[in-house]
C-alpha cells in the first residue's frame, strides 16, 4: 500500500501485482522484484498446448505426455490447460504447490510468463490466489 499526501490529506493506492509477459528482446530484463512462474520454476503449468497440425487442432497434455483434451482454437486449449492447473491447486493435489505457499511466496508480487498479455495464464491463477 502506498500513502501519498498534499497539505494534510491522505489518500492510499494499492498497488496490484500483475502478469508480466517475459520477452527475448535484446536489453530486456525482468522488473525487479517480479517472479518467474513458468516452466523450469516451481509454479510452472504442467499442462501444455501442442500444436498438432500447421492449421490446428491443438492438443491439451500434462506434463508426463498425457493426452486430455483438444480444441480447434488455440485460445480454448489454453483455457483448458489453464483451468485444469487451477484445478490441481484448488485441491492441493501432490506435486502442486499448496495455497499457502503460493500466498507467502507470491502475495504483493509481479509474475512473469511467456504467455501472451491477451491469452489466459496459469499466472493468473497463482495472482488470484496469491493476492484474492
């Protein structure tokens, strides 16, 4: 929470984490303080979105190659992925980190992810939870 003030008056803006898409662009670097949740960190989404053909549809797989679902639109598979990951963490199923450690670790904190600004996340979720 931040406090700003004129003349004796008092007011405070919150300040709220938010998603921040990782890039490969020379000279870019990760905001300070944010976290990386993708693959390779412990809160990285182990449902992916596999293209099957140049022209769809896409696959939805867990992390072991285990086939779920499939959609013709990237968007949906993503949403899949991304449901079935709030899914794990809802439930505290083994493997996924436990709601209270999302919120100890995360809480008041930016996420970065490779995901695109305007596609669903599994950022979102750990942000909902992290600061709901």
């Amino acid at each position: 929470m931040l406090w700003l003030g004129i003349s004796g008056v008092r007011w405070w803006v919150a300040i709220v984490p938010e998603r921040i898409q990782r890039k490969r662009t020379k000279g870019w670097r990760m905001p300070a303080g944010a976290v990386y949740v993708g693959r390779g960190s412990g809160w990285g989404n182990p449902y992916r979105v596999i293209l099957v053909r140049a022209s769809g549809p896409f696959d939805v797989v867990r992390g072991d190659g285990v086939f779920l679902a499939q959609s013709t639109g990237i968007e949906t598979a993503r949403t899949i992925a991304v449901e079935r990951y709030r899914h794990a963490l809802e439930q505290c199923w083994k493997g996924y980190p436990a709601p209270s450690k999302i919120r100890a670790e995360l809480a008041g904190r930016d996420l970065a992810c490779w995901c695109p600004l305007d596609q669903p996340c599994h950022a979102d979720v750990l942000l909902e939870l992290a600061n709901g």
